[in-house]
C-alpha cells in the first residue's frame, strides 16, 4: 500500500506539471487504452471495470470510443505503449489514426489494491494516470488527489473484489473529472458501517506483546499553538489542557484528546473533545466531542491511540469508549463503560489469527476487549 500510494503522489505531481488539454474533449473517436500496474491476478479484472467506465463517460459526453475489439489489438500492437514515458512520433501517431480511424489515445496506467483487515472487509485504493494522445503527437496527462487521503477516503467492501470495483470506478471518475468531462453520475466511495463487539478476552487467544500496538507518544512542540484555546470575559474563564497525546504510525497524523475547563462563578464544568491534526500541514482537520456528561466515573480522557493506520482513531475516559472513522469524520461505536468506574486506563490493539482486537485494561486489573466489525456481521 506504501509503494502504491508513493507511485500515486508521483502521478499526482505530474499531473500538475503537464497542462490538461484544451482541446482534449473535441476528439470525435478515440482509442482507450488500459494498463492495470500492479494488480497481479485481478488485473483483467480491473483492466476490464476500468475500460467500461472510460467507456461509459466519454460517451455520456459525445465522444466515440474505439470497439475494445479493435483497442485491445492497438495495445498488442503497440507494446512500447505500456512504458508510461514513451513518446509517440507525428509520424508514428499518423499510421494508427489511419489505421483505426482515430482522432486521439487515451493511455490509463491504474494502479489498484485490495487490504484484508482482520475486522473481517477489505480496504482498496485505485489511482489513474490518464494521458491523451493527439493528432500532432502532443502528450497531456491528468492525475487526481491520491485516494486514501484526508477528504478521499478508500473504497469498503465485505469481498476484495467489491472494494477494488468501486475504487477503480472513482479513480477513473475522477482523472476524467479532472481532464474537463462532465460526470453524471459520480461513482461514490464505498462504505461499510462498523461497530465496537465486546467480547470474552478468553476468545482472543494469548495477547501476545509481539502483537500488540500501543499509543505511539506525540510531541506537542509539532501542534499548532491555536489548538490549546483560553477565553475569558467578566463571569466565565475557559482553559484548554492536553489529556492525551498520540501519533499515528505513519506519523501523517496527530491525535490530541483535550480536557476544556470552564468556570462560571463558583462553578466549574469540564468538557473532553478529540482534536486531529494534519502534521505536514500543521493545521487542525477535525474535532470530535468526546464526553460531557457527569456520570459515574471520571469524563478525562485516560487513553487515546490510533488503530491499524489513521484511519480509525480510539479513545477511553473513565466511562467511555469511543472509537472515530477519522477519513469520514464519523463515530464508528461508543461503549458505555461507567460500571468500571476507572481511574486510569491503557488502550492496546492486537492483531491475532482470530481477527483484530481492542483492549481496556483498567487500574483494576481487569481487561476489557472489543473487536471492530461490520454491523449484521460476526
């Protein structure tokens, strides 16, 4: 996934630095062709759901597409094709319009992949670098915002083949948005809705410590100084106060759990939010509300990690569990756990044969365990 998305800010780049054509969308027949990079034994498969999409919106916007008969011959024919840097001659580019009747080709170089989780779904990203060919030889290219990314979250799916569908469609989707085509029905990213499962720790079998991942620290100096807010005024002072630092494993991210002290008069009201960072931006990109409530046990955050990557960020104070879908901005589950009445409390993630795991261990000793799964399932 690393090298995939490395490749996708490559083409990202690129596609900032070669101009999308003008003129691009007036070819009247074009040859598409695909090449799925990467993909090993799916990558007909994606070849395939690609080229119909491809398919599909240059027709919704006049343009007639080579038969795929006739393309699939072009891409045999023309093997140096498949090198993303080859440069067509006028002269080279005058024999296959002759040829094929073709005003342009659109080369797509995909690159798709599909990540089992052990809670049970798949995860997949895809990404299009879409060239266009034209009558004079020029080569132009567009390439969309990496998906898996802040705003462009990964494609869900209960079947590798489900998610991989949908991110391919969206990739395509959004290198032909880009290059100036009207899209009429926009392929939306593919969500499954999770929830927390309590569960007996006997079932998670040995917690092993070479499986476990634990909070990885933060270092406030790499927040911005606005994220820490005080405000005062003649009846009521509010102050802002760090509970809980983390970093996410690839360090993309920062979670800061923040504790807010309000006093009015006499009274003093505490409140807990969760604050996500963008740490190459240095900027804030979400906020969650954590606990207000006055119930048994204490509201502070006691313990905060993300999960797997930064895509799903937990927490626990002294009477809930909450855990965020942070790509989405969503609450995943909030487990009540004011009957622990803790004080203090580590979070830790474990990666088993029997899936992936969650685990509560209170200053009392005792261990509370949850897995993540798809809702209706397990």
């Amino acid at each position: 996934m690393k090298n995939c998305m490395r490749m996708a800010v490559l083409f990202w780049l690129i596609g900032f630095l070669i101009p999308i054509p003008a003129d691009a969308g007036e070819a009247k027949t074009v040859a598409v062709i695909v090449y799925a990079q990467g993909a090993g034994q799916d990558e007909k498969v994606v070849s395939r759901v690609a080229q119909t999409r491809l398919e599909q919106i240059l027709g919704d916007n006049g343009v007639t597409v080579l038969d795929q008969e006739k393309s699939q011959e072009l891409k045999k024919s023309w093997k140096k094709l498949e090198d993303p840097g080859f440069l067509l001659t006028a002269e080279d580019f005058v024999k296959a319009a002759q040829k094929y009747k073709i005003d342009g080709i659109y080369r797509v170089y995909l690159k798709a992949e599909a990540v089992a989780a052990p809670e049970q779904f798949f995860t997949a990203t895809a990404h299009a670098d879409l060239r266009f060919v034209n009558e004079d030889a020029k080569v132009t290219a567009v390439s969309p915002i990496p998906m898996g990314t802040v705003g462009n979250p990964p494609s869900d799916g209960l079947t590798a083949s489900a998610a991989m569908t949908n991110a391919v469609q969206r990739a395509v989707d959004s290198s032909l948005e880009k290059a100036g085509y009207k899209i009429g029905d926009a392929v939306a990213p593919r969500k499954l809705n999770f929830e927390l499962k309590p569960v007996d720790v006997a079932a998670i079998g040995i917690l092993d410590a070479s499986t476990a991942m634990h909070r990885v620290p933060a270092d406030p100096k790499q927040l911005p100084s606005s994220l820490l807010r005080t405000s005062a005024d003649a009846t009521e002072r509010t102050t802002d106060e760090f509970a809980c630092l983390a970093q996410s494993p690839d360090k993309a991210m920062i979670a800061a759990g923040i504790r807010t002290r309000t006093q009015f008069r006499m009274n003093i009201k505490w409140n807990t939010t969760m604050r996500l960072v963008d740490a190459a931006e240095n900027k804030l990109v979400v906020e969650f509300d954590v606990d207000s409530g006055a119930r048994r046990g204490t509201t502070k955050m006691l313990d905060c990690m993300f999960v797997n990557n930064w895509r799903y960020l937990a927490a626990v104070t002294g009477n809930t569990l909450m855990m965020w879908d942070t790509e989405r901005g969503t609450v995943v589950s909030q487990i009540d756990m004011a009957d622990r009445s803790l004080d203090s409390a580590s979070l830790a993630y474990y990666r088993t044969k029997n899936g992936g795991f969650l685990v509560v261990e209170g200053n009392d000793a005792k261990k509370s365990a949850f897995q993540l799964v798809v809702k209706g399932k397990g």
